[in-house]
C-alpha cells in the first residue's frame, strides 16, 4: 500500500516549456487534489475531481490542466511553464473520514 | 469565502516547553477543522481533527479543541521535543464547499536541545 505516489521529485523547466505531473493513488479515494506550496502562503488548490471523469478548477487553475480517466491516476499538466509556476507541487487524495492523504510533493524550477 | 488564520511564526522553543499555535477561522455553515504537520522535506500528514463543536483531536501529545463561539482550533503541547520541529498548518473543510481543503498559511516550529 503506497498511498499516494508523486513523480517527479524534482524537474528543472525552461519558460514555455510542457510537462505533466503524475499523481497515483492505491487507496480507491475517489476524491483527489492538486496544491502548490509557495513560502508564507500556506497551500493553494490547483484543481481537484470528485472523480473518474469530473474535474474543476481551485483557487490558481491559471496554466494548468488535469484529467481523471481512472481512480488512480490525476496527473498535472502545465501547458507552457512561466517562472510563476515555480513552486512545491502536492497532489492529495481524501479519506472516507475527510482527512488528506499527501504525497511527497514534486519541487518544480522554471527558469 | 472560508478561510484560515493562523499564528505567524516563526516559532522558537527550547525542549520540553510548551507550545502554542494560534488557528481561528471563517466560515459559512459548520466546517471540520484539521491540524496537519509538515517535516522538512517531506509532504503534509494529518496531526489531528475535529469535526464538530468541542470536540477535542489529538495525537502524539498534541491537542485542539474546536471552538465554534470563538471560531477557533487551537494547537497545543505540554512539553515540546526537538522533533516537534516542523511546519503546522491549520485548515478547513466544508462539505458545502466540495471538501476542498482551505489551509493557514503555516508557522514554523523549531525546537532546540
């Protein structure tokens, strides 16, 4: 049981540069969530589904997007990297009890 | 909007003081209330929860009682170690909200020997 799988650790991007972030999850947690981390502002919601097939936007949805094609997965894409989207990344998966289960989180450098 | 304000750290403390961690909120409807803790490097785990009126959470010597007539959800410890040292973030869910969870902003905690 792995909880909730985060790849990858680290990346490096160029401005306008493509990437996505992969989330898994092995807990059958329908609900999963996408946050940023960024110094003195806590954690912000990216995006999040209630899921498989159900998506919505958070409170910074700007220059990402997600799918939810199964329960396990719900990768991040950052559809053309800006020094903004420098950050901690976390993707979550609720419980049937309301707390989060969080992944290790993935420190992304735009430069 | 719901939202969570919590002590600004950063918070210094020798071992085996006691701990305080200020966390009061705003809300529309009666949320559940969280602490969750993040040591350096790693991501956020769950410390404790409440999820209704004066319920107590707690968990490795941690407490919080939610107080909603003064929309607070204080953390506390009675004798801190140095591996207490990390960053506590409080936070908030409303199932009218979706479940989205609405976090502090964090205070930092750093025990010394």
């Amino acid at each position: 049981n792995a909880g909730v799988t985060q790849t990858p650790k680290f990346q490096v991007l160029k401005t306008g540069q493509s990437m996505t972030l992969q989330c898994a999850q092995d807990m059958n947690h329908e609900y999963m969530s996408w946050y940023r981390q960024d110094p003195g502002m806590g954690l912000r919601l990216i995006h999040y589904s209630v899921g498989a097939g159900i998506t919505d936007q958070g409170e910074v949805p700007n220059g990402y997007n997600v799918s939810r094609s199964t329960t396990e997965d719900f990768p991040l894409r950052l559809l053309s990297a800006a020094p903004s989207q420098t950050s901690v990344y976390f993707c979550a998966s609720m419980t049937r009890n309301y707390g989060y289960t969080f992944g290790s989180g993935t420190r992304l450098t735009v430069v | 909007g719901d939202s969570v304000t919590q002590m600004e750290g950063p918070v210094t403390l020798s071992e085996e003081a006691f701990l305080t961690i200020n966390c009061t909120y705003t809300a529309t409807g009666y949320p559940s209330l969280f602490w969750y803790v993040q040591y350096p490097g790693e991501g956020l785990q769950l410390l404790l929860k409440a999820t209704k009126a004066d319920d107590k959470g707690s968990n490795k010597g941690f407490e919080a009682t939610y107080r909603k007539e003064t929309t607070s959800f204080h953390l506390e410890k009675g004798s801190v170690q140095v591996s207490d040292s990390a960053v506590y973030f409080c936070a908030l869910i409303l199932r009218s909200n979706d479940y989205k969870l609405s976090f502090g902003a964090g205070t930092t905690v750093t025990v010394r020997a």
